[in-house]
C-alpha cells in the first residue's frame, strides 16, 4: 500500500488507467478505483522508496501545476527579479495563464512540455507562453520513447512559427556524466536539435553532478557552432519559414523584418539594429534566423535581459531621454554596435529598424541603412566624411562618438 499526498489523483482514476512510479521504473494498471484509494495491478515492479514521482499519462489531473510551496517560491524568485520562470508539468493552457495572472507581468514565463495532453493542446499551450522547453526526461516517461523526437520535432516547429524561443533538455550528453567524450548518437542528437530551429540546448546531470561538466559544456558548444557553420542550417531555417508565411498577428513586423533582411544581404551590411519596447521586433527577427546579428536597442532592462534567450539576438539597454531625438538615437545605437565589435571599419554598414514614434509596441514602421559612424554620416558618390575627416575603409579605426546617456 502507498500512500498519496493528493486526493485528486485518487478520485481521477478510472480503470484501465496507468500508473507510472520513480520516473517509470515501475509500472502499474487500474483495475479498481474509487475515491478513497485504487487497486493496480503490478505489470513492472521493483524496489520504491518515499519522495518519488508519479505520473499519470492516460488523464488530464483536475488540479494546478502549482503547488502551495511553489506558490511560496514563486514570490521569493520573483523579489529575486528573475528574468524567467518555468512551469513544469504543463497540461493545458489555462496552467500557463494562471502562472502568467501570478506573475504579473514581473517575468516571462516558460511552459515545460512533458505531458500528453499539453502536446494535444501545443498551440494553445505556446501561444499562452513566452517560451517553451521540451522537457525529455518525463516527456518519454509519460508516452512511449519513440514519440518523443517526433514530438519534439513538432513543438520546435510551432515556437518557431509562433516566434517562441525554445529550449531542448534532458540527456543531451548523457554518458559525459562519467565520460570525458560523448557517444556519437549524442553529438547527432544535439545536431539535430539546432538544426531543426532550437534557440538553446541545455545540460541537466552533465554540469551538475557528472565528472566532467567543464568537457561538456564546450563539447556542446563545438558542435553548436558547427552545425551553425554549415551552410544548410540557415538555409533549411529561412526555407521553412518562407513556406509558413507572415503570421497574420505579426504582418507588419514580419515585413519589416524580411525587407530588413533583404537590405542587409543587398548592402552586405555587418548588423540589423533593432528599436523595440517589448522586444517583439527582435523576436520576429531571430524567428527568421538572419544571417547578421540583431542588435536589439531596448529602454528596458527587464526586456533586454529575456532577449538573451533569443539566437541571433544581442540586447543592450538603451535609455531615452527625453531631448532626445531620433538621430540622437541612433548615434548612440551605431556607437553601440560598434563597441561590441560588430564593425571593423567606419563605413561599415548597419540596418536599422524602429517604431516612430517611440513608446508604441510593435510599430516597427521604419528602416534606414547607416554608415558605422552613425547617421551624420550620408551615403552618395563621393567619400565618405565625418567632422571634416575623409573616412577610408582601412581597417579598424577609432569611434569618436560615444552614448551621451547611461
């Protein structure tokens, strides 16, 4: 006999149902149930200690996520200012909505995919996110483990369309928990995962608690810069994203963005720098996986940490004051861009795209192509100049201008 912190498990259960114990290890099926208690029918045993999980595939719990200490803990992160906060055992997307009512707008909140029945309702469930994570771990105990890269595969597919960063996690590389060098399945497995459009990648028991979590950590980074390398991976990307479209919800943007990329690729421009208030721009733009870095300028410093997520996307906190006007902003963008080492020479070119006027979320309405020495600077036939001083492109030379706010 085993006893169950939550009544509602035991009144949800209807015969025929599994019970799943210790991350499925064990094994069990419903053969009668009432309120009080359930009798199952051992189909995998073995050896169970206290304080371990249970799962439940075949049903939908009629109970929160949220437990009362993770309602506590919430607060505490939260006062903490977090940058995100991940729900985990998701089932539908009123769970995301009841986080996102507690959060108040204090964060961006996360849904862990790990439940059959949130990957029925995966629309809805992303759309009432700002991000996902394919939880793997329970994700392959709560449905048979070769649905899992299908699935996995599909909700990749809908953050991408849906303009979503999203994580892959779970036994990465699993082996370099006791191992300096990963089995070649793994290095395949985090391959496969970038190319099919996953904004990040994350290591569980190999930084945190295996032998070697230095070795894994750049393991994993090598091979995400080679496949980022490879000229197929933006390709097969863009092509997908070509063929879904412009998102009705995002038509402006999404133009905005794909001119904006085009413009880059015709001027060979070095960087796309970004005005956005709520960071939605930027979104779209590494939704599109741009061939530049997004420099994404934000008044927020809130907003520009949650772009970190984002690939492609570098955010700084930009300030606006209020004498300052639209040139003065984008001086101080261009010098931006340029002490981060975007640009080598001054007459390297960045696109720009803002929302005018400011202060309006996902206006973007405008772009301009500027020389790295900022917009005092006009392209025309002749050479370029700046306070007097021809500007040549011959390596790199020093910005005179600075941000004029903090």
């Amino acid at each position: 006999r085993v006893c169950l912190p939550h009544p509602e498990i035991l009144g949800t259960l209807q015969e025929g149902d599994q019970v799943l114990l210790d991350d499925g290890k064990l094994r069990m099926t419903v053969k009668t149930a009432s309120a009080e208690q359930v009798t199952c029918r051992v189909d995998v045993g073995g050896k169970l200690s206290d304080r371990k999980g249970v799962n439940t595939p075949s049903i939908v719990l009629p109970i929160s996520p949220l437990t009362p200490k993770d309602r506590e803990d919430l607060v505490h992160a939260l006062d903490m200012d977090v940058d995100w906060v991940a729900l985990s055992f998701v089932q539908r997307a009123e769970d995301m909505e009841e986080l996102r009512e507690l959060v108040n707008g204090r964060a961006r909140i996360m849904a862990k995919i790990e439940k059959p029945s949130a990957v029925k309702d995966l629309a809805a469930v992303i759309a009432a996110s700002d991000g996902c994570m394919v939880a793997r771990g329970d994700l392959g105990v709560e449905m048979a483990i070769e649905w899992v890269p299908i699935v996995q595969r599909d909700i990749i597919a809908e953050c991408r369309r849906q303009g979503k960063p999203v994580i892959v996690a779970t036994q990465m590389l699993e082996s370099m928990i006791d191992s300096p060098i990963p089995t070649r399945a793994e290095a395949s497995d985090i391959a496969n995962a970038i190319f099919d459009g996953a904004d990040a990648v994350m290591l569980s028991a190999e930084s945190a608690s295996g032998r070697y979590p230095l070795e894994a950590v750049v393991m994993q980074q090598r091979i995400i810069n080679k496949v980022e390398d490879s000229p197929r991976y933006l390709d097969d990307i863009r092509a997908r994203v070509e063929k879904e479209g412009a998102d009705p919800k995002h038509v402006c943007a999404d133009s905005i963005v794909s001119a904006a990329m085009n413009i880059a690729v015709a001027n060979k421009a070095k960087v796309v720098i970004a005005f956005t208030a709520s960071g939605s721009t930027a979104a779209r733009a590494s939704r599109c996986r741009m061939h530049v870095p997004v420099v994404a300028m934000t008044p927020s410093l809130k907003t520009a940490r949650a772009l970190a997520l984002y690939w492609g996307v570098f955010p700084e906190a930009l300030s606006r004051l209020p004498t300052d006007s639209f040139d003065d902003l984008l001086r101080r963008a261009c010098s931006v861009a340029w002490d981060k080492g975007f640009a080598a020479d001054l007459t390297d070119k960045f696109v720009v795209t803002a929302g005018l006027p400011f202060g309006r979320t996902g206006e973007a309405n405008v772009i301009r192509v500027l020389p790295a020495a900022g917009p005092q600077v006009v392209f025309d036939d002749t050479p370029l100049e700046l306070d007097g001083m021809p500007l040549q492109p011959s390596g790199p030379q020093t910005m005179p201008l600075k941000p004029s706010g903090p």
